[in-house]
C-alpha cells in the first residue's frame, strides 16, 4: 500500500485541487496564436476607430465650412510649423499668416489683384 501513496503524492500536483480532475497540458502554440490574434484585432481595431473619427472631422469641417460666414478658401504650407490661409469673411477676403506664435493678418484679397513680382 506504500507504493499507492507514494504514487499518488507524485500525481497529485498534476490534479485540480478542487475539482480533482487532471490539469491539462499546458498548449503554447495554441495560447502563442491566439494572443497574436486578439492583438490583431486589437490593433484593426484601433486603425478602423481612427479612420472613422479622421472621417467624421473632415466631414464636420466640410459643412461648417459651407454654412458659416467665415469659410477657408485655400491653405499653403510653408514650413511644417507655418502656413497662409486665404479667408473668406461674407463678401471680404483676406491673407492670414499662421506660425507658432499666432496668426497674422497679411493683406486683403481682391480676386482680380494680380500679384506683385
């Protein structure tokens, strides 16, 4: 009866201690994929929430851009860090200047002024 003992203090960690049944053995492969999947999708779906929020902005600022007053006509890069904006305000149109210390107003706009060389 010693061997019964000693045989089962040897499968006894390999038993669920409160069911008692059999622990699986361990599937890295399986577990591997399967995290790899949900990652996959965890990031598809991170891709496909920025691309409709990207969408609903430019939609949002297409129409406000067609209802308001104010509308913005063209806008120029110059650098990364500044730009010029061509505003329509009613029936005027004016040059803004954009840089990291704040807007500029340049000029006023006449749309058959030619430009200086």
């Amino acid at each position: 009866m010693e061997w019964l003992s000693s045989f089962l203090l040897a499968v006894e960690p390999l038993l669920d201690p409160i069911s008692g049944t059999p622990i699986p053995e361990p599937n890295f492969m399986g577990d591997f994929i399967r995290m790899l999947t949900i990652l996959g999708g965890m990031v598809a779906l991170l891709f496909g929430v920025t691309w409709v929020l990207r969408r609903m902005t430019t939609v949002r600022n297409e129409q406000l851009n067609e209802t308001s007053p104010i509308r913005i006509v063209e806008r120029r890069s110059l650098s990364p860090k500044s730009a010029i904006y061509l505003v329509e305000i009613e029936d005027k149109v004016i040059v803004l200047g954009e840089t990291p210390n704040g807007l500029v107003r340049l000029s006023d706009w006449t749309q058959t002024q030619e430009p200086e060389k």
